[in-house]
C-alpha cells in the first residue's frame, strides 16, 4: 500500500458508495468521478476479494487436470516433453500423474522436500528434475519447484503459465502448451461489475486470458481497457433484465463487489446462469456484513438456495475470509450450472 495513502479516505468512499438508501443512478455518478482514483483507492492491500476469486477459480477448475499436464507433454515429442516423462517413470510405477501428485500434496511451497523425494527414488531422478528445471531460464531449480508446489491449491493453469514465461526453448514450450489445456487459461470467463477490471486483473496472473468485461458504467470500463486483460466490454446493467448475450455462451461468470446497496441485487442470479454453459461455474464474492445489514443483499443466499432446490446450479462451496475490503471479511460462492 503507497505510503502516502490514507486507508481512512478509501474506506470513506466505499462505504459512501454503498451507503444504505442509494440509489442506482447515485451510484452511477459517484463512480464517474471515482474511476480514475478508484485503483490507487483500493489497491490490493485494501481490496482482496477480486484474488480470493480468481485463486478460487483457478483451484477449481485445475482439479484433476495434473494428470493432464504430462499427457500433452507426452504428445508433443519434443526432447524436453521426453525429459519430463523420463522423471515420472522414475517413480517407480511409470505414473505421469503421480509427479505432479508429490509436488501437489506439499501445500507448503517446499521446493526441498520436492527434491529430497526425488532424490530418495534413486536412478537419478533428482538430477534429471534439476535438468529440466534449469532449462526453464534463470537455472533456478528452487523457483520453478516452488511453482510447481502451489499445485497444491489446484492451480494447474497458473503453474503453468508462470513456468512458461521463465523459459526458452522446449521446456518452455511444453508446459505452454499444458497451460493452453482447456481447464484453465482457455476458460471463455464473463466479469460482471467489472469496474476498473481488478478482477480481469487477478484472473490473467492464474493463466485466464479469454475474459470478457460487463459493467455499467462506461468511465470505469475506460479505465480497465488499459490493463489489457479483457477481449471484449460489454456496457450494461445486471439485473433482471435480458443481457445482450446467447444463452450458453460462457465457461464462467465471475464477480467480485457487486452486490450492495444502490448496486447489483439477487434477481440477477437467474441471468448470470442463462449465459453459463452447463457443467460451467459462477465465481462471486461480496462484503459478508451486508449478508445481515443491507436490505438488497439479504435476499441473495435465499434466493441461490432456491435455485440449487430448482436444480439450476450446486453450490461446490462458501467461504467467509478476511481482508475482502478495507478491513472487512468476505464471503465467497462457487457455484455448478447444471
């Protein structure tokens, strides 16, 4: 956070903004002004909801795609592809998967204990996971270990993509074209309420890179074209009204800060499925408080339950955390279409 911030202005204006009895169209206006502060405001020290969502994501939909890593590394032929296979074998049952299962079940970031159960499987295994990894750019074994143990949050596609960008050559190829897998980066992702594009933001740094923006006020979509993660902006309000957009269009929705006073309301919840393929997710989180406090949000949970009793979606989990916004804790959904 900038030193010369002051946390007191910026939770000021967020609980100004969602203030209990605004209005939508005051909302609108507030927003046209904030918009060019609004990221140095509420810089990710201030705001975490939109990463809780995008690492929730990314966990979500890299489950049981470790497996998959080494399978297309396999069909690609190329001599590190080869390497990597070499490795897995060495595990003693031929198992592609299970390389990935040690360094996934770490959950710690340890990059030495990745090597010290390589090294205890013998017939050079140690060795051959250091020449892959020093393949990958900077010679650092331990950085590319340390990524690949934060498979233990599911993230495949993040692994990956983080993987690919320090290399050169086959190596680096190989695990980019893991990460193209459709499991992750090419995911087609709808951000409702996307604002300046925080959320667009945090989902491009775990490999989501087809991710379209829908928001309804203009000067903050202006302010997220700058970052450069969004393919298409879509100015429009949520709500219960039809979006300009086909039924079973996207992989995901996600949001983040969208339900509040004077914003989004539940009644939107029927649309954000009508444009999700079955078998996709929907991503949302929102300041936990106003669960029990706002007379907008205190309908939502009620009304997700009724549609996971109409078999629309399944709720995969809830999770209240802390450091949503400006001291206060969030909660999050995922939720299967069906």
């Amino acid at each position: 956070m900038s030193a010369t911030k002051d946390p007191a202005v910026s939770k000021e204006k967020v609980l100004g903004i969602t203030r209990p009895g605004i209005k939508n169209d005051e909302v609108l206006d507030l927003y046209k002004t904030w918009s060019k502060e609004y990221d140095k405001d509420l810089d990710e020290e201030e705001y975490g909801g939109p990463r809780k969502v995008a690492q929730t994501l990314a966990a979500a939909l890299g489950e049981g795609s470790a497996a998959r890593v080494l399978d297309v590394a396999a069909a690609l032929g190329e001599g590190s592809a080869a390497r990597v296979l070499d490795v897995a074998a060495g595990l003693g049952e031929g198992s592609a998967a299970r390389v990935l299962d040690v360094a996934a079940g770490l959950g710690e970031g340890s990059a030495a204990r990745v090597l010290d159960v390589a090294a205890g499987l013998g017939e050079g295994s140690a060795a051959r996971v250091l020449d892959v990894a020093a393949g990958l750019g900077e010679g650092s074994a331990a950085r590319v270990l340390d990524v690949a143990a934060a498979l233990g949050e599911g993230s495949a596609a993040r692994v990956l993509d983080a993987a690919a960008g320090q290399g050169e050559g086959s190596a680096a190829r190989v695990l980019d074209v893991a990460a193209a897998l459709g499991e992750g980066s090419a995911a087609r992702v709808l951000d409702v309420a996307a604002g300046t594009g925080l959320c667009g933001l945090e989902l491009s740094k775990v490999g989501f890179s087809n991710v379209d923006a829908l928001d309804a006020s203009q000067e903050m979509l202006d302010v997220a074209k700058t970052k450069n993660v969004y393919k298409n902006f879509l100015k429009e309000f949520l709500g219960p009204n039809r979006l300009n957009i086909d039924d079973d269009t996207y992989d995901v929705v996600t949001g983040s800060g969208l339900f509040s006073n004077g914003h989004v309301k539940s009644d939107c919840l029927d649309e954000l499925i009508r444009v999700v393929k079955p078998g996709g997710v929907v991503c949302l989180a929102l300041r936990e408080v106003l669960l029990r406090t706002s007379e907008d949000c205190k309908a939502l949970e009620p009304r997700m339950a009724a549609l996971q009793t109409k078999g629309r979606w399944e709720q995969i989990r809830r999770d209240v955390f802390p450091g949503y916004v400006i001291g206060f804790d969030g909660v999050l959904y995922l939720f299967k279409v069906t």
